[in-house]
C-alpha cells in the first residue's frame, strides 16, 4: 500500500456561518492529497498531462466525523486504491491535528480522457501500466 | 416524492484549467439545490436554525457523467429521500441544459445539531416530524 | 452612461466564521455583474474570445461599507466606465436588498491580449471600437 | 519596516479556463500572507479576536502584473503600513517563484469592530497600541 501525507492550515475562507470549515472544501483538501501524492510518487497531474491525458474526477464521496475550526490545522492522509481498469482511485483520510480526532474520510475515482479529443480511453495507458508496476499496485 | 429545480449559469470562476467545471463544485450547485427545495417547501436553513438546530452535511456523494463548460447553464433537480431516522437525505440530478445531457448526479445526509450545545439530536426534531407528516414523506 | 442590474442570492459556502460573506467573494459578484451586462449590451466573454481575445483582469479593487449575511439577497449595478485606451472599465454597487443599504463598491480594469500568443494587444481591437460607437460610450 | 514571507503550491481548483489562477484567489493569498504575517509578529486573528475584536477587511486592491499557471508556486510578501488610525493596513507582493516574475500586487485595509455589538471601534484599542510600540510601527 502506497500512501502520502500533508498537511494543511486553514483558511479563513475556508469556514462557513457556522464556524467551521466548509463542507465542500474538503474536496479541495482531498485535491491537495494527491498532488502530495503525485510528488512523492510521481504521478502528477502535469506528468499525466504531458503523457497526452487529463484525469478528471468522476466519482467522489465524503464521510464527515467532526468538524474543523478556524485556527486548527489538519493533516491528509492519501492512500493509493489498486484497480484493474484504467482508472487512478484513492481514499482519503482528513485528521484535525488540533484535536487528533478523525475529521473526515472519503474516495476520489479520476479516469484518462485523451487531452486532444476528451474521449475516455478504456485501456490502462503504457506510462500508468508502467508506473503500477514499478511501484507493485 | 418531492423534489424542486433551480436554473443556475455558471460562473468563470468556477471552471478550472481543463476548461470545465471543477468537480467541487458541483457540491455549490448541490447547495443551491436545497436552498431552492426549502424555499419551495419551508425547510430553509435559517427556519431550520431558528427552531434550534444546524444541519451539516455528514455525507456527500457526486458522479460525473458529461463536463459543463462555461457559457452553458445547468438545471438542478433536487429530491427529497425520506429516512427513518433524524436525517435530511436528498438526492440530486445536475442537467446541462445547453447540451441536455445529465452532467451529474448525486446525494447528501444532513444530520441535526443543538445550535447551542453542537451536540448530535438522536432523536426526530417536532417541528421536522410535523414538516414530514404535512409533506407526506 | 450604460448599465446593467442583476440580483444575487448568497450561498451558505459565501460565508465566512464571522457569519458574513467573506469579503473575497465580492469579486465573483463583480463577475456577476460583468456577465449581465455583457448579455445585456453583446459583450459577452465568449463573444469577446471569438473575436480573438481573452479580457483578464489586471486591477480590481473593493470598498466595503456594510455587511452581507446570509440569508439576505444582494443586487450588483455594473455601469461601464469608458476608457481611450484598449481597456474595458467597470464600476460596481453591490446592494443589500434585504436592508436596502449599500453593501460595498469597486472597480476592474481589463486588458485584451491575443488568445493565441497571449501578447498583450495595445490598440483598441476593431470589434470593440465599433461596439463602443454604437453604444456611445 | 516589518514583513513576512510565505510560499503557497497553486491548487488546481484555483485555475480558471484561461489556465491561470483566478484573478480572485490573489485575495486568498493575501489572506495567508496576513496570516503568516500575525504568526511571526503575534498578530494572529483568533488572538485579535480573544482581545475582543472582529478585524474585516474594508478595502482591498490588486494590481496584476503576471500570470500564475497551474503547477507553479508562489512566495507571497506581506508589509506591514503604519496608519494613526485604528486601523490594520497591509501591502502585498506576489511573486512567481517559478518564473522570477512579480505576479501582482496590492493592499487591505482592516478596521476593529466590537465583537460583540459589532460597532466600529474609533480608538485604537490598546492591546494593538501595546503592539505597535513593542514593533515600533
């Protein structure tokens, strides 16, 4: 299992009327996590990108715990999730380092779309085949 | 069943360097989804507020079927998804309307928050138990 | 003079901890504001891209007088501001409905470059001289 | 004069369809550098706030000079501008740390509102007093 830490202040923006950080932003947090990821493991999204791919996003779900407050710092936990297809999936573990208590969890699935025609590529691209097996996922 | 739709035009600033979109996004159409329901069917945030109670997201879940890009305008169907417990569950459909396709679909849990103490309300809130028996769900 | 009107409801995400919009989010209300008047006048941002330029902004600037909670309603009145130069001006008045006080003002400047060599383009292009003389402006 | 300096990764979210980060994301970026800022000299906002104080900002400019395209990164500089008033005033530099370039600049105005009747406060309140002779600002 391969996986990447980081770990990220908020921003004041970031919170909402009721105090605290804004649901929505933990997909930002979580956008953070795999540029953590794709740093430590070289998988960046501009290595994709020059490989002739996009990935988007086309799946994400978030499991909220307890919330963060402004002043509070948090750290992301990104796992790497193996699938057969031609599709990069993580898991996502939001910590509150001020409390140490679990903030959130959640799942992000990205697939390859040709960057020239958008059209989804069905087949694991050769870079991303090699890259699974160099790093034995 | 009932449910309630809102038209909204995308901003620049919500679309990202693949000239979309960005998926979080959709999390801030989902908002405007429910804001549009509880106007519709008196279940706004500040009415919800003023009987005592915040109601955070615990969960959120989007899958994207087709891009939005900017200069097109998308149709957001929000349906309500009745649950036994003390929850706010619904159910989202995000429509291009400029293509017509089904740009996303998705779902949310809320759960209810004694405003003061921020503890968890196990038990049905009245007024959302009357607000259910008048709606029939 | 020309100008154009358009109405606002804030999101929840707009806020910020002190429970008002954080301030920042102003100048998505500006885009707003621009994208209005644009469809009102024909100088929308895709018109503008398909004669060959992209308009960024290269000033902006906000005054605020009041605050904007949610739950309230805004208008933001764009009038143009016209400029010999290759530049498209813009001021701003965000407007409280619901207290019909003055929430905020501002200003944005924008340049046009080539949308292919992004050079920055010194002379005003001709579709936007003609645009300006049919609008007297 | 007093300063701090921070860097910041550009996230993918901040980019817009032009493929450089959004001209309203530089407020987000003053916000971290008021934030590195308040963590250096002990100005922090939740310190500002246990005093007895909101700060909002009040007046804000930014002044593009360069772009920002995704997958580089930032150093924000954030000065310190004495003001007789009861007010906290900033100046701003940008830089792209990848390109050398100076990306943009600008500066906010923040003044005291009681955080409890939320009233402008006339006076410089004296903890802020205290700090300015401490900086000698």
């Amino acid at each position: 299992m391969i996986a990447s830490e980081i770990e990220i202040d908020i921003r004041f923006s970031e919170t909402d009327a009721m105090g605290v950080v804004w649901h929505g932003n933990y997909l930002k947090f979580f956008e953070d996590g795999r540029e953590a990821f794709g740093k430590a493991y070289g998988l960046e999204y501009l290595t994709i990108f020059d490989k002739g791919y996009f990935t988007p996003i086309v799946k994400s779900e978030i499991d909220h715990k307890a919330p963060v407050y402004y002043g509070q710092a948090i750290k992301v936990i990104t796992r790497y999730v193996a699938a057969k297809s031609a599709k990069i999936q993580f898991e996502y573990e939001v910590w509150n380092i001020t409390t140490g208590e679990l903030s959130a969890v959640g799942k992000t699935m990205q697939v390859f779309l040709d960057k020239e025609s958008r059209t989804l590529e069905l087949l694991t691209p050769d870079f991303y085949r090699l890259w699974k097996e160099k790093n034995k996922v």
